[in-house]
C-alpha cells in the first residue's frame, strides 16, 4: 500500500500532472520545464524528484544538461497503469493544450544561451 500512496501523492499536485503529460512530448530539462510553467528553478526541482522517487520519471546527463524523460514504468505497476491512462486523460483540457502548444519553441538553447 505504501509504494500505491506514494504513487498517487506524487500526482496530487497540478504542476506535476503538467510536467507528466509535457514529458510525454519530449524530453525537457528543467530550465526548459521552468519556462513552460513559469515557476522557480527549486520549485520544478522538488516537482521533478518527487515524480522521480515515485517511479514517473528518469534523468540522465548529456554533458552540462540534465534530461528528464518519463519512465517506462517496469518499476512499478501502478506508475505503468497511470501512465498509460494519462496519456489520454486531459487532453482536451484547455490549460494543458495552451502548455503543450507552447512546447516547441520552449527550447535550452534559447533559454540558457549555452
């Protein structure tokens, strides 16, 4: 039951349902992630470690970026079930089809300018 709650927990607050269905466009690292929803860099941090210790998504290094990708789920079937239900879920939802309509031109290199 603890790994269930820790799961839905992870999905209780909107800014984190907002990153999951952005990560299922593309891979975004969090400056990127930032921009889309206006927050602070801490704040989409916490976001992003908390989705990751729930099994929702994996980071990985690309020299000086770190990436966030949804999981595949193999670690969990509840994360495996969700995902796969949100990739329908809300989208027709007014404010996540503004956020994913923004997406392409929320790009690093024009926000980082490295």
């Amino acid at each position: 039951m603890k790994e269930f709650i820790k799961v839905m927990k992870a999905l209780s607050d909107p800014n984190r349902v907002k990153i999951v269905k952005m990560l299922q466009r593309r891979t975004m690292c969090v400056c990127e992630i930032q921009a889309a929803l206006k927050l602070a860099q801490p704040t989409v941090s916490k976001h992003l470690k908390i989705l990751e210790e729930a099994g929702f998504v994996s980071s990985f290094k690309d020299g000086l970026w770190v990436n966030y990708q949804l999981s595949d789920g193999v670690k969990s079937p509840y994360v495996a079930s969700i995902l796969g239900n949100l990739r329908h879920w809300l989208e027709e939802d007014p404010e996540i089809s503004s956020l994913v309509a923004k997406l392409p031109s929320i790009r690093r290199e024009n926000i980082c300018r490295q």
